[in-house]
C-alpha cells in the first residue's frame, strides 16, 4: 500500500507540479530518470495520445501520469497497461475519487495480456507510479505500453471485471453473455481447431475456425479453407479444445485478440432466446 508520506506527496503534486529534469518524451511517450528525481517529490506527466509508452530508469519518489486529451472525459474510457520486459522498480495504481489508489501493476513480469481499467465519465484519468525500495542499487527499469479507447455506447458498458484479461478464466454469467456480445470487438461463430501454451509468455492461444464473423475488429487470415483466427488467454485459465460450434467473444489488446466469453452457440442461443421473450436484450445479435 502507498506509503502515508507518498500519499501527503500526492496530494501536494495536485497544487504544483514538480521540474522535469533528465527526461525525453512527447504527448505519447515519457522516458525519463529517478536518478535526478528529489526524494518525496512527485513528478507530473500528461500524456495525450491513444497509446505510447512509459520508461522510467532508476525509480525514486513517484509519477502523477494523466492520460487521454482533456476534452475526453463525457464518454467512458478504458485504458490497458502492458509491462515491456521484467516491470521492475516501482508499482502502478489507478488513482480514484477522493484520492484513493487501486494497485494495478506491481512488481515483475506483469499478467499475460496486460491489465486494464475503466474510467467513467467526470472521473480524474490518472495513474500513480510509486518507487519500490530496495537495498541495493542495481539497474531498474519500470516500463509498460498503454493504449486507451473510449467507448463508443456509453449505454452499453463492457462488464468492469471482464476488461482484465483474468475475467476470461471465470464462466461468463447469462447476462454477461449478453453484454459482451454487444460490446466486445470481436463476435466469431466458429470452431476450435487447438490450443497451443506458451509458459515464457504465460498464455494460450486457441486456433478458431470461423465459420461466420459477426463483428472483428482485428486483422485474420483464411481463403477456401476458412477464416483463421488467434485468440489468446491467460495460461493457468487451463483452455482446452472441444467438440462443436462455438461463439467466441472478447477484446483487442495491444493488437491481439483476448478472449472473454466463449459459450456454446446452443447456450448462447437459449440465453438470447430467453431475453428476447422478456423484452430484456441489450442489443440484437444476429446468429442465423
């Protein structure tokens, strides 16, 4: 948890922000330096663009780090944060209301896929790196990609859970089926040809064939064959392949596909068909 000395820092960095020495960036990436870097004090960055990168050498005191452009916060946002190697030297949190802070990425490889958040609209979009001490003074670097999108159906907001890429290990709920099939960037009738691991990246990836796409938001390749596509998911959510036809559901991170839901199409053909006769579909999917 961050340290009540920090936390008085980042309250004082609201007032004033601190002198940018030793430091290279523009509105989309930040490399910078601790060494020069005051202790207690907090350094402000403001990055604009819809993705970039954060490098921060040697990590001492903490960065305050809002995102997005500033006319940006009347639609919902969601960021994702991808570690770039050994994420080392510092913790990330995710500021909230009233100055509270929620760890987002800590100390080491980082989870497979990323980790992501949703702000509302009104919120404050800002992240708190705090500095990690450590006795020695060996090399660190605390570095990670981030790309944020707004969401385009404010009406229609992805589960907040589901936006990690660990929600893919849990069974989506009936209405959870629902919304994500409304909100997810890819939507694949098809059939799961196999699962490959990988325990470097600590991920699986499911080989699908589709044999109809209802929405993809990515790139796939397929001709007569047809269509192929990769879809990850965190290794120890255990994937394997099975018989039948599949409705393959979830979102793009950092130009991957990672998975959210993947029910049977005849389950998700009874929840929807169910909803319908209650007059409680959040939006019409057509499977047929």
């Amino acid at each position: 948890m961050p340290s009540p000395v920090l936390l008085g820092a980042l309250g004082c960095a609201l007032l004033a922000a601190a002198a940018f020495a030793g430091h290279s960036g523009d509105r989309c990436s930040w490399t910078g330096s601790g060494l020069t870097q005051e202790p207690g004090s907090v350094r402000q960055l403001t990055l604009r663009c819809a993705e970039g990168t954060v490098e921060w050498l040697y990590p001492a005191g903490a960065l305050r780090l809002t995102l997005g452009r500033p006319d940006a916060s009347e639609r919902p946002l969601v960021a994702c944060l991808r570690p770039i190697g050994h994420f080392a030297g510092a913790q990330v949190f995710v500021e909230r209301a009233g100055g509270s802070l929620v760890l987002l990425l800590a100390e080491g490889p980082g989870p497979a896929g990323g980790q992501c958040v949703r702000w509302d609209p009104g919120e404050y979009r800002a992240l708190f790196l705090q500095a990690t001490l450590h006795g020695d003074i060996s090399r660190r670097v605390a570095a990670f990609r981030f790309e944020l999108r707004e969401v385009e159906s404010p009406e229609l907001l992805p589960p907040a859970h589901r936006l990690s890429v660990d929600g893919a290990c849990q069974p989506c709920s009936d209405a959870e089926l629902l919304l994500t099939a409304c909100t997810s960037d890819f939507v694949i009738h098809g059939t799961i040809q196999g699962v490959t691991h990988d325990t470097e990246l600590q991920e699986s990836v499911i080989q699908v064939t589709a044999t109809r796409i209802l929405r993809y938001m990515l790139k796939f390749s397929g001709t007569g064959g047809g269509v192929q596509a990769s879809i990850r998911t965190p290794l120890h959510c255990g994937v394997r392949p099975g018989p039948g036809a599949f409705l393959l559901m979830g979102w793009s991170r950092f130009g991957e596909a990672w998975l959210g839901c993947a029910p049977r199409v005849q389950e998700f053909s009874r929840v929807y068909a169910a909803a319908r006769a209650a007059h409680l579909l959040p939006c019409e999917v057509v499977l047929d």
